[in-house]
C-alpha cells in the first residue's frame, strides 16, 4: 500500500486516508491504485462491513495533482476511475468524511461515495472550467442527477464553490459536524455495520442502480438483488434476534 494512502481498521470499519496533505491531497495515480486496492479489500473480507474515505492535514481532497499531469500522469486506476472510484462502486457502503476542500476530482470522489458527512468549514465544487478543463470525473453528469439543473449548470459553468451547509441544504451532503467530519462518519458507518451485511450491500445496489429504471420493470430488475436475501441464513438470524430480543449475529450467509 502507497504511503499516500494510510489504512486501518476498526469495528468492521476500514478507514482510507489520503495522506498528502503538504499538497492538500492532490490524487496521484499511485494513491487511486492504493485507494482501489482498499475498496478490493472491503469486498473481499467478510469481517469488513463499510468503508470511510477521508483526507489527512484538515483536507479531502483538491482535485488532480496538476504537477504529475503536465508529466502526462492520470490519477485513475485502470477503468475504476479518479482515485480508484469514480467510475465503479465496491457492494458494500463507502462514506465520504470531508474537511476543508473537495475541489475538482475531490468532490467527484465525494460525490462517488454513498454518504457524505462534513465538517461546516468544507468546501464543495468543480473549477476545471477555470483551469480550462471540464469536470469529467463525474461532475458533470452526477451533479445534474442529484440538484435542479439550473443548480447544477451554474456549479459546472462558474466553477465557484459551495460551503457545507448550502450542500447540505441541496441534499448532496447527509451530516454537517463543528468537528472533524470523521468523528460523525466513525458513529454512521458503525451504525451501518451493525445491520444485515447482505441486505446492506442489496438494498445500497438497488439505491444506486435504479436510477433509470421504468416503473414497468422495477420488480423484475430488483429481483436478482433481493432473492438471495429473503433465502439466507441472515434473514432467518434477523427474525430471532428480534423475537428473543437480543442483538443479531450477522454471518454474512
């Protein structure tokens, strides 16, 4: 792992820091394959139930190292996008913990996490068009998905930042914290990780594919989500843990 990327683990938690803070966390290509490699480790272990990405020095992240790019260098790992996840989404939840700026691909990072919580001095926004670049990390097709158009144009055509409380306001934030923003994030992800990991993982699938589906074929497309759910062992823990009135033993299964 790229010391660029700080990782640890806690509560069936892992936690992924970008760690350039000298440079605001400006993503470099060797921290979206760390960032990457991260999120294959929440698929892959079991114990691991949601991810917090977050940014060390009081910083989420500033957008593209400009200085690797004039060196033709993409902060993208392979098809997975900027930082590593822009253009996919690991199963399980990833929440997004941002202090101080998510500018530019920072905030496209942010807004590819599920959840967002943010300390009241963050900034939001997407000024490629003031360097002369377009937002193409996810900016500007995301952006007119999640506001009112009008909103979304303007953020895209000024390149102008919003504080949290107005992001928040706009729904694009879910918390706003006087405090470190991974304080709220540690309360939220441990929440999530205590409910069924599969039904965790179905319900967020659903949530973030369906956006363009026809009301004629929600059932049907839903379907392959759910099925395994209402049949796992999970399913059946949930329902005697409730009558026996004790707190639920996940197995994942």
């Amino acid at each position: 792992m790229s010391e660029e990327v700080l990782v640890s683990v806690a509560d069936g938690v892992i936690e992924v820091t970008i760690n350039r803070p000298e440079a605001r966390n400006a993503m470099t290509k060797a921290a979206a394959e760390a960032i990457a490699a991260a999120m294959d480790r929440l698929e892959a272990e079991n114990d691991l139930r949601c991810a917090i990405l977050t940014g060390a020095g009081g910083t989420f992240c500033s957008g593209m190292d400009l200085k690797g790019f004039l060196k033709g260098e993409m902060p993208v790992a392979g098809e997975r996008g900027f930082g590593g996840l822009t253009n996919w989404s690991p199963a399980k939840p990833v929440i997004a913990a941002v202090d101080g700026y998510a500018l530019a691909g920072g905030m496209e990072l942010a807004l590819a996490c599920d959840l967002i919580v943010a300390n009241a001095d963050a900034r939001f926004g997407v000024p490629e068009v003031k360097r002369g670049l377009v937002a193409a990390g996810g900016g500007v097709v995301q952006l007119p998905r999640l506001l009112p158009r009008p909103l979304a144009m303007e953020m895209v055509l000024t390149g102008d930042p919003i504080d949290a409380r107005r992001a928040c306001d706009l729904g694009l934030v879910n918390r706003v914290t006087d405090g470190p923003a991974i304080e709220v994030a540690r309360v939220l992800a441990r929440t999530i990780a205590g409910n069924g990991p599969l039904a965790v993982a179905a319900s967020k699938g659903i949530v973030r594919d369906s956006w363009l589906w026809a009301d004629a074929e929600i059932n049907a497309k839903q379907g392959p989500y759910i099925a395994h759910v209402f049949a796992s062992a999970d399913a059946r823990e949930g329902a005697l843990a409730f009558a026996e009135k004790r707190q639920p033993n996940w197995q994942g299964k």
